[in-house]
C-alpha cells in the first residue's frame, strides 16, 4: 500500500464567510450571509441552555453600549449576548454621559476608542448615524436600530424564530401590521424576508403604509382580512402612540377595530402561523391578550433568540481583522 | 493547511479495510483500559470525530456488550486562534444528552497534530460538569504537538513534515473510508 498517486486536489466548496467589519443594516447583506448567521446562532442557543453559560470566544474584548435612545430590552440582550461570550462590557447612555454637555458623536466615540474598545454597538434617533460613524473611526460598529431606518439584529431574530418554528422562508407569506412608515424593524425585516424569497403583506391604515412601499417588492392592503387571509407569519408592529397626536390615526380605538389581531381574525391564517411582535407588546391594541399569550404566540422566543442571535454577530465580526 | 492550487502528493496510509480493524483494536483497549465501562461516556469532536465515536460505541458494545453513551463536542469557541484567523471557522453542534460529572469520557477525534484541538477540547468539557477522568483516543497521531498533550489509544502513528497534511475522510461525511497523506511538490 505504498504507490503514491499525483492529482490535483478539488478545491473545497467555500460556505459563506463572515467578511464585514461592521453590520449597519439589511440592506446590502446576502442571503447567505444572513444564512450563516442564523446557523451560527443555532449554535450559541445552545449555550445559554448549559449550566455554564458562557464560552471564552469573546475574551478580553471590549464591548461598548452606545444607546442614544432609551432601550431595555435591545441593550440588554446586547449585554448578555456579550457576557456569555466572556466579553467586558461598557454601557453608555446618551442622558449620562457629557453628550449632555455637547460633545459630538465622533468625539464621544474617539475617547471611547482611547480605551481600547473591540465593538460598538449603537442605537441613535438620526438614520444613518451608525453608516456615518462606521466611516470615522476603527471599532467595528453595529446598528441596534438607527431612526426609522434599519434594526437588522431584530430581523435576524425574527427569521431565526420562524426558522426555529419550522418555516421555510421561500413562498413563506408574512404578514406585517401597523405603523410600518416609521418601523426601521418593518424595514430590516422586508429586506431580509424578500432576500430570501418571503412573500410580504403590508397592513395597516394608509398613512402609515403608504403606496411606495411596493417598490421593496412587497405587497400592500388595507385590509386585514386580505393580510391574514392564508399567512404563515403575523407580525404585529407597536402602535406608537406619538402617531395619533401626529394625526396619522383619527384614534387608536378606530386602528384597534381595524387592525387589532384578534383571536377570531387569526382564525383566517393558516392554523400553524405563528404570532410575532418585537416588543414591547400594548396589550388590547396591536393584538389581544389572548392572542399574545396563545401557543400561537412566539413573543418570548424572539427575546430568547435575540440573545443566541446577537451573539452570532458579535462573534462574527470579532472574527474579521 | 493545504493550498489546493499546488500540485500535491496523495500517499493512501489506511484503506476501508485497515479502518475498521484499527477502529475495532482501538474499542478493544479502550475496554482494556476501562475497568467500570458502565461509567463510559465518549465524546467526539466535531466534525470527524463525531462518527469516530459513534463507530467506536458500537465497537465497544460488541467487545463488552454495554454500549457507552456518545457526546459531540464543537470546539470552535473555546479556540486559541480565534483573534488571528480570517473569519470564524463554520460552527456545527454541541450535545451531550447525558451528564459528564463523574463519568470516565474518552474524547475521540481523526487526527491528533498540535494538542490545541484536545486543549480546547478540555476546557470545553470542564464547562459542562465533572468528569471522574478524561482520555483521548485518535484514529491517527501525526506528531508535531505544541503542547504537553498525548493520545491513551492511537489508531496508527504517521511521522509527517509540518507541511504535509494528514487527512482522514469517513463514509458518514466524505462518502468514503480511507486516510491519505498530502505531501505538497518539492517538500
């Protein structure tokens, strides 16, 4: 068994690589690449299912919280996601810090950099601040939702819950409901669904889903009837109540009678579709109690999921030099 | 690693046949080795390592008639190069199915080269409980360790260069059994 043999190897097929140093949205990702972080974070639920929920991936790396909006739920998931990566975390909040004083973004971030921070991870009222920022200094950035523009961690959650609940995304019809004109979840969410092949139904009273909408390759009703009719997917966005002041709504009580997802208007989605909504939930207004606490309902999985999710990102884009 | 655009060398070092020989020697010593084999758990490295194990399982059940319980391990976040590579290897999963605290696990992998695998392997075990002791069983060890690590059960020793590459392909993930040797042109 000694005859050596010459060939010329095959190159090996090349899975999707993690190439970016910052992710500021959906928009310009491949299917692919959202592909590969949904598999990884199938990786990193698991452990937050051990006893020991935490991995050394991460170690010694600086994670920096810049959260210019209010935000429990997002800055905490970013919180765990990094501590069981056995990353140090830094939580920074515009109300606290000298922002107050008039710093500027970019000087507020430089001193940041002076500590020698890894990631940033930043949420601004201003679309485009992260875009902006990623092209004045080193650390790699990643959006945690900017203006109305684009939330793309909150997408990536969504799509690893429907994978999780066993929707395959081509064909796979999502109906999105609510104040979509000024959702950057409803953006990042269409831009990741319709990269995969999803059908998409906007809803909502026409002042908050306007025509030019169509033009993301979705479709659009102000019917609810005609949104649910057959979905695999009902995703309720949060009524901002700031609208109704705004005059996008004649009042909430006409919305709710409208487009309030009900038990009963479920009925008219295919009996497997899930129920999703990225928080936090107005109970009796987007939907009923009911149907937020029915086995329907994956509201708690997308929180759950967020962690194992952002995760996966963080690690990613530790990996890129 | 290999550049695949070199012209390389493939030296065939075990055959389907030899495979299964050396996998059922290998079963024989790990029960040799194992007094109590009712507190045996084996643990597979993923991705080769993993039907080594699930192979070595039912190898062990035919020696002794207990078949040990059968862990996969991922590695890849408890890696030293995490921060030096371009991107981050492909992560598969991780699941054990039964407790590891005071149980004697074999960790059992294709190729045994720098340690760091197994080293990575260890602390990776010590984070999900206990175990009474761990031992590692490679199908081949090829030398070259960088650190102080050493196989209990080896399937057969290949002297290499640093350069040449050892590669271990099983039916369950390449659709054929053998182990080749990738000598690179000119080395």
């Amino acid at each position: 068994m000694t005859r050596a043999t010459r060939s010329r190897p095959k190159a090996p097929q090349a899975a999707a690589k993690w190439t970016r140093r910052h992710l500021l949205g959906l928009e310009d990702v491949s299917a692919d690449e959202i592909r590969l972080v949904l598999e990884t974070a199938r990786s990193f639920k698991e452990v937050s299912t051990r006893e020991i929920k935490k991995v050394p991936a991460l170690r010694g790396k600086t994670v920096v919280n810049l959260f210019f909006e209010a935000s429990t739920r997002t800055r905490t998931s970013f919180e765990v996601a990094a501590k069981r990566l056995s990353a140090d975390v830094l939580n920074i909040g515009a109300s606290g810090s000298s922002v107050v004083k008039g710093e500027t973004l970019i000087d507020t971030v430089h001193t940041l950099e002076a500590y020698h921070i890894d990631l940033l991870v930043m949420r601004h009222a201003a679309s485009g601040a992260p875009h902006f920022l990623s092209r004045h200094c080193d650390s790699r950035v990643i959006n945690a939702g900017d203006g109305m523009h684009e939330h793309p961690t909150q997408a990536l959650l969504d799509l690893f819950t429907m994978s999780e609940r066993g929707k395959t995304f081509d064909g796979l019809k999502v109906a999105i409901i609510g104040d979509i004109i000024h959702s950057r979840v409803a953006r990042s969410d269409i831009f990741a669904l319709t990269k995969l092949g999803a059908r998409l139904v906007l809803c909502g009273p026409p002042t908050l889903v306007p025509k030019r909408f169509e033009a993301f390759g979705v479709e659009r009703t102000t019917r609810l009837e005609e949104a649910l009719d057959a979905a695999d997917v009902v995703y309720c966005l949060r009524m901002q109540f700031e609208r109704q002041q705004a005059n996008f709504l004649p009042s909430v009580g006409e919305y709710v009678r409208l487009f309030g997802v009900t038990a009963g208007r479920m009925k008219l989605a295919k009996p497997d579709a899930i129920v999703m909504h990225p928080g936090p939930l107005n109970r009796g207004i987007e939907l009923t109690s009911e149907v937020a606490d029915s086995a329907q309902s994956v509201v708690l999985d997308q929180v759950t999921n967020g962690v194992a999710v952002r995760m996966a990102v963080l690690f990613l884009l530790a990996g890129v030099n | 690693m290999n550049d695949p655009d070199t012209d390389t060398t493939h030296v065939p070092l075990i055959d389907a046949t030899q495979m299964y020989r050396t996998l059922m020697r290998m079963a024989h010593e790990i029960v040799e080795k194992q007094s109590d084999v009712a507190s045996l758990g084996l643990v597979g490295i993923q991705t080769r390592g993993v039907p080594l194990a699930r192979r070595t399982a039912a190898n062990v059940q035919a020696v002794c008639g207990l078949e040990p319980p059968v862990g996969e391990l991922d590695i890849t976040f408890y890696r030293d190069d995490l921060g030096v590579r371009h991107g981050q290897p492909e992560v598969k999963s991780t699941h054990f199915g039964f407790d590891l605290t005071g149980m004697d696990l074999v960790i059992v992998d294709d190729v045994l080269f720098t340690g760091r695998t197994i080293r990575a392997a260890l602390d990776a075990i010590m984070d999900f409980g206990r175990p009474r002791r761990i031992m590692l069983a490679v199908l081949i060890d090829r030398g070259h360790r960088e650190l102080p690590i050493r196989a209990d059960v080896v399937g057969k020793n290949v002297p290499t260069m640093r350069g040449e590459d050892v590669r271990v392909r099983l039916a369950e993930v390449d659709g054929v059994d053998e182990v080749v040797l990738l000598r690179p042109e000119g080395a």
